[in-house]
C-alpha cells in the first residue's frame, strides 16, 4: 500500500524564518541595553515571601523541652515519608519523642506537618541557605530542630487569599 503524501501550501508570511529571526534577535538587543538586575548573592540577598517554606523548626516550652507530645500525626500525614518518630513517655504519663528526625533531602517542604500538629511544635521555617559536607548532615534530630532560631513560616489563610 502506498504512502500518501499532503503537499500544503503556506503563505509565506506564516513561515518566514527571517522574520522570526529578527524578532529573536530585536528581543536580544533589548535586553542588552536594558538595567541589569545582578544580585550579590552573600552581600545582598532577595527578600522572601513571609510564606516561603524553608529548613524545619521544633518550638521549645519555657524550660527549654520541645513542645511535641510525640502525637504521630506528623509522619502519617507526611506525604514524602521523611519524619521518624518514637514516642516515648515519663513516670508522670507525659508523652514526648524519644526519636525525632526529619531528612531535608526527603521533604518537599508542603508544610504539612505544620498544619496537622495540634500543639504547635513543628515549623518550616524561612531559613534556606543549607549546605553540608555529607548526606547525614541533613538529617535533622530533635536537638539540633530545637536550637533553630529563624523565623517561621506564615501559612496561607483561606480568609486572605492575597496573602496580604
């Protein structure tokens, strides 16, 4: 069976390839004479949304104790599978986390586990200058999301959708 070949015929003004490429290159010249808006990234930094989600945070009570009353919501709703918790409990019935870890690498910062925690331990915060000489670095234990002193994150609220 034969192949049957269409022949279209296109004015040339919808194909003209110098036409777009004079576009292209009028595009070009714009943006050469145009201010620059180079950043020097350590000495000037961008400001960020109050909502940028960034490195995790533990909230302390006064005497210093991570707020978690190791609850579990965190990892369940956790869709990234990267919290690891190991409630633990004292002689006074009082739950808290024995084991406490999230990995940076997993998490894809949803904020999800801010949402859920029903005593207002977790936070992502707005810290974002991460750097590590090994993977293990970014796993993130109870001490070390407690001793985070940046500031939080500011959700979304439904009642402001502009975020205003």
């Amino acid at each position: 069976m034969p192949i049957g070949v269409k022949v279209l015929d296109r004015p040339i003004e919808d194909v003209s390839y110098i036409r777009a490429t004079i576009k292209g290159m009028g595009l070009t010249f714009k943006h050469l004479f145009a201010d620059k808006v180079t950043v020097q990234y350590p000495e000037q930094k961008w400001g960020l949304s109050p909502r940028w989600r960034g490195t995790h945070r533990m909230l302390t009570t006064e005497t210093g104790k991570a707020k978690c009353v190791a609850c579990g919501l965190c990892p369940t709703v956790c869709p990234a599978n990267c919290i690891k918790l190991i409630p633990g409990e004292d002689e006074n019935g009082n739950r808290y986390p024995l084991v406490f870890e999230i990995d940076e690498f997993r998490c894809i910062f949803c904020g999800y586990c801010q949402e859920v925690c029903p005593e207002e331990a977790i936070h992502v915060g707005r810290h974002y200058e991460n750097s590590e000489y090994s993977r293990a670095g970014f796993v993130y234990d109870l001490e070390r999301l407690t001793s985070q002193t940046h500031p939080v994150c500011e959700m979304w609220d439904p009642e402001d959708p502009r975020g205003e």
